[in-house]
C-alpha cells in the first residue's frame, strides 16, 4: 500500500473462482474471505467482491457472505445461448435486490478462437469493428450492470471509449434482434474442451 500512495484499496475483488472447492477453501476457516473481512475490519479495505466465470458459483458464494460487488461474464452471445453454466439473469436479479455492484467481464467476447494465429492478446477472440463494440457496450449497460471491464487487449481500448462516448442505451426490440444475430456465434462459457 505504501508503494502504491495509498491508505487503503476501494475494492479487493477475489477472482476467478469458478470450481466450488476452490469457493469453498476461499470462505472456510483461514481462506482468502477470512483475511479480507480482516483487513476490512482494519482499515485496509473498504469494499469486499468476488468474481466467477460461473454464475451459479457466484450465487452460491452470495448464500455464504454478503459481499459488496460481483463480477461475471456477460455479453449478447451468451444470452443466446444460456444455459445453466452461463445464465446471469438470475444473479443479476439477486443483485437488485441486494444492490450490489455488478461489473460484467467478457462483455466484447465473440467465441473461442478458431485459429491458433491471434491477433490480439485474448483468449477468446473479440468483437473488433467499431460498430461491433458499440453494440456489446450498450448490450452489456442496457442490462443494468454497473460497469463493464474492457477487454483484455490494449488495441481494443480506444474502440471502446469511443463506444463509451456515444452510448445509449438499448431498446428490448435492438437487444431481441442482437441476441438473435448471435445464432451463428460459439459462446465461450461453458468452455468446450
């Protein structure tokens, strides 16, 4: 913290627990949770989330603990394709009612590569024109998160402030047609291996 200039960290976000084993050494006696309701308790931190490519994780983990944010992959491409391993619905409705704050990953995901020749430094491949991120932009806010993280490469990123400034939201009809167009798109959760 000293290195950083800071007193304390806004939010610590526990990441990428998608197996419920891990969740639950994470939550149990001595895990992760333990030490970050410590450091809540002094100061250190003001916020506590959890983060899962799961959304049934995710839900189980909020039956444990009361955490303050969530963060879950959420774009048009799953939505077409929901399933039980992918469906964020539920989570988003539960976090409603908790009013947490909820930050959407993947949101620019387009399907697993199909090549091993990348062109960005993503495991998945994005969306990559700029109508294209506009259009997941303001699918993923017009689901009513609170933020959505940009996606994992550099190159993208000026696309999609561009998209962030001229956002609006979408119509249930724009968001209908955008989730039927993806019909044709693999999703990237569950992953397929």
């Amino acid at each position: 913290m000293e290195r950083l200039g800071v007193e304390y960290i806004d939010l610590y976000q526990i990441h990428a627990l998608d197996d419920l084993q891990d969740l639950k050494i994470v939550m149990g006696p001595g895990g992760a949770l333990e030490a970050m309701k410590e450091a809540r308790e002094n100061g250190l931190i003001k916020y506590i989330g959890i983060t899962s490519h799961r959304p049934p994780t995710l839900i189980k983990a909020l039956e444990e603990f009361d955490f303050d944010t969530i963060m879950f992959p959420l774009n048009f491409v799953l939505r077409r394709h929901r399933c039980k391993e992918n469906d964020y619905e539920p989570l988003l409705k539960i976090a409603e009612e908790r009013d947490l704050g909820t930050i959407a990953i993947k949101a620019f995901a387009k399907r697993p590569w199909k090549t091993e020749n990348r062109r960005y430094q993503t495991w998945y491949e994005p969306f990559d024109k700029q109508e294209e991120i506009e259009l997941c932009l303001r699918f993923a806010l017009s689901q009513g998160v609170t933020t959505v993280a940009s996606a994992g490469d550099p190159k993208l990123l000026p696309l999609i402030l561009e998209a962030a400034e001229r956002y609006r939201e979408l119509t249930k009809t724009e968001q209908e047609a955008l989730i039927e167009s993806a019909t044709d798109l693999t999703p990237i959760f569950p992953r397929i291996k």
